[in-house]
C-alpha cells in the first residue's frame, strides 16, 4: 500500500488456499481468535459469504483482511471483520464493511446486525461512521467482564 491508502486492494471471495494469511491475521488482530475449523466450516456453509481483501504482490495477491457475513431470511450478520495490524487506519476495514453494506442491499435485506467488544473503540468508531447504531450489551459476551455491543444498520433504498 504505497502511499498510505486503499487504492490497490481488491475484494474476492475467501478461498481454503487464503487460509494460512486468513489465520496469521486472525490470531494478531483478536485476543479469542477463531479456529482454523471455524473458517473451513463457514466456507461450507451456503448462507455464508466470506471475502478478502488482497493487495498487488510479486507471488501474487496477499490477502489482508476479510469480512465473514451470514444471510438469514431478510438479515445479515456480520460475524467476523479484521484487518493485519501494518494495514489498519488505511480504509481497508472501511472497504469491508462498505462490501457488505452493498451486498446486503443487493440481497434486499432489511437489516444488518454485529456484535463487537465494548473496549474496540477503533472498530466502534468505523461502524457508527458507516450508519450503524448501538442496540445494547451483551454482557460477558466474549467472556468474563467482556461485553459486547450489539449494533446494528437498518437499510432503505440506497442513498
């Protein structure tokens, strides 16, 4: 990402071979990371839909994020957003999200929802920038005084 910003990142679907980066990131990013199975199950899953985002690289596109997201009837939820630590506060967390706004509209869903750690302030912070409102808490979500805020972004016809 020379230059400081998104420009160069592309967005396609998660494929098993993304794994290794899909986890190296996982692991750095979150303090309860998701297992390797998780993600093998939630590529098999048909109502999932899990993305990266890729950047230019000599051996070929480096995955570094991705968004994993579930269609329920007229819902999506977002389950899992990150980011690799060198590239946070680039937009690409941004471009996630902003994916799965767009998708959820082409799916004619109504709502979107996510739970997120009550002390991510930086992820927080994006949500409320890109429409989304904090429903409650979840108390003890993540474990032992970790809580989760509950959010949620209604949609309506694009803006």
């Amino acid at each position: 990402m020379a230059g400081g910003g998104a420009a160069a990142v592309t967005l396609r679907a998660m494929a098993r071979s993304d794994l290794d980066a899909v986890m190296a990131i996982e692991q750095r990013v979150f303090v309860q990371p998701w297992s390797r199975a998780f993600f093998e199950k939630e590529l098999a899953t048909e109502f999932a839909t899990l993305r990266v985002a890729v950047e230019p690289h000599r051996d070929g596109d480096a995955p570094i994020g991705y968004s994993v997201y579930w269609r329920v009837t007229d819902e999506v939820h977002l389950l899992n957003v990150a980011v690799h630590p060198n590239r946070q506060h680039l937009g690409v967390g941004r471009i996630l999200v902003d994916a799965v706004v767009a998708d959820s509209r082409r799916l004619d869903a109504r709502v979107i929802f996510l739970e997120v750690r009550a002390g991510n302030v930086a992820a927080r912070s994006l949500y409320a920038r890109l429409g989304f409102r904090e429903l409650g808490v979840r108390r003890a979500y993540y474990g032992p005084g970790q809580d989760a805020i509950v959010m949620e972004r209604r949609l309506g016809p694009p803006a």
